[in-house]
C-alpha cells in the first residue's frame, strides 16, 4: 500500500500539487487521471520520491520515503517497478539484454539465474521466441511487453506505468490493460498507472483519482465513475460528442451488467 497525505509542490511560486490525500491499495489498479498540466506527472515524481514535496507524507507500507535515509530509499527503489509512456529500450541492446540490465545493475545473481529470470518473464508477457531482437524488429504492443517484463523482473512491490497505451491501436490497448491488471493481482503490487485513456479507467480502475489544477477533485472506481455527479469529471470523460456517445452507451452497458 502506498499513502501520500497532504501533499503540496510548488515550482517558481506556483502550486502545482495542492494538499492531495489518497491510499493506493495492493493488489488493485490504482490510476490517475486528469487534463494536461493538472500535476499527474509532478504527483507521480513526488511519489516516486524524484521530486521532494513541499509539505506532507508519502508512506510505502507505512514507511516515510521523504524521511527515509540513503540507504533506505535505495532499498526502497529497487522494490519499485517502472513502465515508462516510450517503453524507454535500450536501442543498441537486444530483447533479453533489456531486460538483464536491470538485473546486472541491482543483484549479484549468478548469470544462469538471471537468463531463468529473463525466460520466465518474457514468458509472462508472452515473448517467448523474442529474447534476441532487437527494439527496431518489433512492434509498438511487443515493446510495451517488454518494457512490463523489465519493470517485473526483480519482483518489485510497487509498479508505476506511465501512459502504458499511447501509441498503441485498441486492440492492442485492451491486451496491455489486462496484463497490466493479472500481473498485479499475479504478484500482489500497488500498481498506480497514470492514463488518459478512458478505456482503461472502464476496464481495469479499481480505483481512479481525478486531478483537476492540482487538486483531487474526484476519486472511486469504475463503477462509480458510472454514477458521478461531478461536472468537472464528466466534462473531462466526455471530451466530445462523439466520445461522450461512445462512453454513454458503455456505461449502460455496465449499469445493467450491475443490476
């Protein structure tokens, strides 16, 4: 579990994350959603400990991250799992040495161990036969797996995706979503993914945050997002008409599927 409490950061005067409480539960899809500039990625750097808040806590399992010594945060990062919006490969090295990377910086396993290690999470995300190509020889939706295959590879408590669907077809998006979801119910984390798309907030937000100027203007989950009486909310999901048909027809389709 990770909890943050009154939460504030500021830049040059400007308060881009204002007095935010919340509890991101294990085992469940925490996301954070919000417009362009309304402190998702700022919030997500202060809980990854990147940025230093101004005021307030951000306890892992009970454990302050803002107060915890050097050491301490050290251990801290390597229970903690990224999966960055571009996939963030290393284009010189091939599949299975992406992945070894991290396991090379972080442990001391001997290199049989790691390889079973490799093997048994790119079997995970279904790349079995991908181990020796390289980024440019495959697919937007196979980066993104294997970008997942290295955020799990040292079995971390804690994963943090970053726009995990962008750049990617629907199709594609809802195989990433429900990944997403089984490893984290899988390996038991605190996943927080920050996402605009509306899709995954239907499909996988056990708990959704929304994010308006810096404040948390809403949260629940996705069925009670059906529910919202909140303006600021539905005018966010219902960006357009066109959208706002689309999501409308689908949240009958979940109220009935509720009743």
């Amino acid at each position: 579990m990770i909890e943050i409490k009154n939460v504030t950061k500021s830049f040059g005067g400007r308060t881009i994350i204002d007095d935010i409480n919340a509890v991101f539960d294990t085992g469940k899809c925490n996301l954070i959603i919000g417009a362009s500039g309304s402190g998702k990625s700022v919030l997500t750097k202060v809980i990854v400990n990147l940025f230093s808040p101004d005021k307030g806590e951000v306890l892992y399992d009970g454990k302050n991250i803002i107060t915890a010594t050097i050491e301490e945060r050290k251990e801290l990062r390597q229970q903690i799992g990224m999966l960055f919006q571009s996939s963030a490969l290393f284009d010189s090295m091939t599949v299975e040495q992406n992945i070894l990377f991290a396991l090379d910086f972080f442990t001391s396993m001997s290199q049989e161990v790691k390889k079973k290690r490799v093997n048994e999470v790119l079997e995970r995300v279904n790349l079995t036969d991908a181990h020796k190509k390289y980024p440019a020889e495959i697919s937007g939706g196979m980066k993104k797996r294997v970008g997942i295959a290295r955020a799990i590879v040292l079995n971390p408590k804690y994963l943090f995706c970053d726009e995990p669907n962008s750049g990617l077809d629907p199709q594609t998006s809802l195989l990433i979503d429900k990944l997403i979801k089984e490893i984290t119910v899988e390996y038991n984390m605190t996943t927080i993914v920050v996402t605009h798309d509306m899709n995954s907030v239907m499909e996988i937000g056990d708990h959704i945050m929304y994010l308006f100027k810096g404040r948390k203007q809403w949260e629940g989950s996705n069925k009670d997002i059906i529910f919202s009486k909140d303006e600021l909310l539905n005018n966010f999901i219902f960006a357009s008409d066109f959208l706002q048909d689309a999501k409308q027809m689908r949240m009958m389709e979940m109220k009935n599927n509720i009743q």
